[in-house]
C-alpha cells in the first residue's frame, strides 16, 4: 500500500537525520535531551507503522498515515530549531543566567532551548504535549549575539508563565463578560454590523467570538510586556525600542496596537517606579490599520475595549507572580559599580544578577562619554557586548561557587 510506504520512509528519513544531528556539539544538555525526546517520539510511531499491512482496514492505515505526516509536520521545524542552538553566533554566555531565571519562576523541572529564530521577533514556542517542561526560546539571527536584547526573553518567559498559571482560565470569563457588556451599550453598532438585535444566546457568542479570541491574545501580549517590565526593569523598555522602533507596519488584529502596548508599559513603569528612558513613545509611528470589513473593525474595537479595561488586573497579576517566585530587581549601586568597571573596560564582579548587569549595558549604552578617544566610535558596541558577556560569566561563576558551599546543595 503506497501511502504507507511513503509514510514509513518518511519516518526513517526523519530518525537518519537525527542521527546525524547527534553529532553535533550540544553546548547544553537540554538541547541534546529533546533531540532524544523526539527520537523516541519517531521511533515509535516507525514501530506502530510497521505493525500494519495491507490486511488492515484502508481507512485505518490512512489515519495512521496521516497522524505520522502531523508528526513530521510539527516536529521538523523544532528539530532546526535544536540545532540552531548550537550555532556560535548564539551568545551562550546568557544561557545559564535564563535558565536560572525560568527554574525560579517555573519550578525546577523546566528546560530551556535558547536558539536563533529567522524572524525578526522574539519568539517562544508553545507549550509542547510531546515535550513537556520545555520551553524554546528564540532571538532573531541577526541580533542572538546581542546580549542588550536579552530583556525580551522576559516577554517571551512570560508566555510560558501565562500558559502554565492558567491565566486564560482567570481573565477569559471577565473578557467575555466585559466584550458582552461593552456590545450591549453600542446596540445600535452591533445591529447595524450583524442586522439583529444583541441577545444572550449562541447566536450572540458566535457573532462575537473573534472579539474573544483577539481580546485573550491581547490580554495575554499585555500581561507579558509587564511581566518583562518586571523582570528587567529599564532594559526591557530599551530592548523593546532598539527591536521595533519606529514601527509603521500594519497592525496584527492578535496584538493591542503598538500605541497601545507603548502607553500601557509606560503606565506600568511609572506604578513600578521606572523611569521611562527620554522621548520613548515619541520613538514610534502609527501602525497602519488592519485590512478588514466594518465587521471585523468593530469586533477589534470591542476587542481593544476589553484588553485595555484589564491593564491593572494584569499588571498586578504579573507583578505577583514575578514577587512570589523571588525574582530578581535591579539595585541603582550595583548598577553603578558595574557602569565603573565598564568605563576602565574591565568586566564586572560581585554585582548580584543578570538585571543589574543588563541595566548598566544600556545606560553605558548611551553614555556618549564613554570611552572617548579610547575606543573607535565604530567598535564601541561590539566592546560594550563583551565586557557584558564576560560580566556574565563571572556572574555564572560566582553562582555556581556558591552553590557548592552551601551546605543545603
């Protein structure tokens, strides 16, 4: 029977390019541990397949056929993911300070995948049934050996804080009721879009379920804008800037708009007592309006509605979490002492933890003072990044001494 045929070789296509991906220098055992995760996930489904012949049910072997082409489908894509792990243009230096930083928030059993992604956003993958405790977070190619733009994990940790804290299941009933109640005080709005009156029935939850489905995503955005806010402080702020300014692109109908995202974290920095850095939302363009329907135009509004009536549940509710986990916050002396060991290009140590260090980064960053007639304009950033890193490692090593002489370890 051919398409399982073909499917059984495309299996054993997958397993052999496993196997040449073992060879590969793994850096961190939790990228080699996944491989051998999804290994095992390949060679059981090659031993289900071979367990059928042609004296099985067509449509049986078909499904089985088809469940295996999902598998391929899904898993390709995380198994270049891996590898890309491995690349040197990776800052692998920033790996075990993440680590550290995701065991705190989400338990001890986490794993974490720190790779390049060729796209121009930071991205997490979702949480993966297959591999649980994982999560896989990656940085644009061009900018992985930036350590100033490490800040935005914290949006991207934030994600995988939502999904596990079951936040949707929290705010999703207080989104659909707040979208409901904000449709019923425009009737005249949801007759003209849908040419029937608003009532409480399926009719109703099926005309506004895009609403809902944009207005979670818009919340969950929010929710991790704050909670790497929290994490980094100034930096997130900075990092943010450096990646999407000045925008000008057309608005994602699953992202608040980026006006929006801009005044919320602002709001958010003055609760947390962060300063904003100078003219940051003056930085930033309008985004062009989606193409839509009138329809669609007015299910984003009450979308938008909804999100932005949430902004202090979800601020208070990121702010908890990070607290309760013990997260780290910056000191303004340890962000000094490291801003002086930079200014004699000598890394730093003794300086508590990784938001500390990122936020002497970019106040370095812009200290248009530092190293004149020193260092060439033009090597300035690459010289910044270094003392960072190696900043880092010390950090790294200063962590790992002291685990060893505890004596609970």
């Amino acid at each position: 029977m051919l398409p399982l045929d073909y499917a059984v070789q495309r299996v054993r296509g997958v397993i052999a390019e496993i196997e040449n991906l073992k060879d590969e220098d793994f850096p961190y055992r939790d990228s080699r541990l996944a491989l051998g995760q999804i290994e095992t996930l390949f060679r059981k489904r090659l031993a289900s397949l071979s367990e059928l012949t042609d004296d099985n049910d067509p449509n049986v072997v078909k499904t089985a056929c088809s469940e295996s082409l999902l598998q391929n489908i899904k898993f390709l894509p995380l198994l270049g993911f891996v590898v890309r792990s491995t690349n040197v243009r990776n800052s692998f230096e920033v790996f075990w300070p993440l680590w550290r930083l995701a065991r705190q928030i989400l338990g001890p059993g986490v794993r974490l995948i720190l790779s390049s992604e060729w796209q121009f956003s930071p991205f997490v993958y979702r949480p993966i049934a297959d591999l649980p405790g994982y999560v896989l977070l990656g940085l644009p190619a061009s900018e992985s050996g930036n350590p100033l733009l490490v800040p935005l994990a914290g949006h991207e940790l934030g994600h995988t804080t939502w999904q596990q804290n079951k936040l949707e299941e929290i705010f999703g009933p207080i989104i659909v009721k707040r979208i409901f109640e904000s449709a019923k005080n425009r009737p005249i709005d949801y007759h003209h879009v849908f040419g029937r009156e608003l009532g409480d029935d399926l009719f109703a939850q099926q005309n506004l379920g895009a609403a809902y489905q944009w207005a979670f995503r818009h919340a969950e955005e929010t929710f991790c804008d704050f909670f790497g806010l929290r994490l980094f402080g100034k930096s997130y702020l900075h990092a943010f800037a450096y990646l999407l300014t000045p925008g000008g692109t057309r608005r994602d109908f699953y992202y608040p708009s980026l006006g929006t995202r801009i005044d919320n974290m602002v709001t958010a920095a003055g609760t947390m007592s962060i300063t904003a850095p100078p003219k940051f939302s003056e930085g930033f363009l309008d985004e062009l309006s989606p193409k839509c329907s009138e329809r669609d135009q007015y299910l984003l509004k009450l979308a938008d509605d909804a999100a932005e009536s949430m902004r202090e549940e979800l601020l208070v509710k990121a702010v908890s979490i990070a607290d309760d986990a013990g997260a780290p916050k910056h000191s303004h002396d340890m962000v000094e002492r490291i801003r002086k060991a930079f200014g004699i290009l000598t890394p730093a140590s003794h300086i508590g933890n990784l938001t500390n260090i990122l936020a002497a980064a970019w106040e370095s960053y812009y200290d248009t003072d530092l190293w004149v007639g020193v260092v060439p304009s033009d090597e300035r950033l690459a010289t910044l990044n270094e003392l960072v890193l190696k900043s880092i490692e010390i950090l790294e090593f200063e962590e790992r001494t002291k685990e060893n002489n505890d004596p609970k370890s």
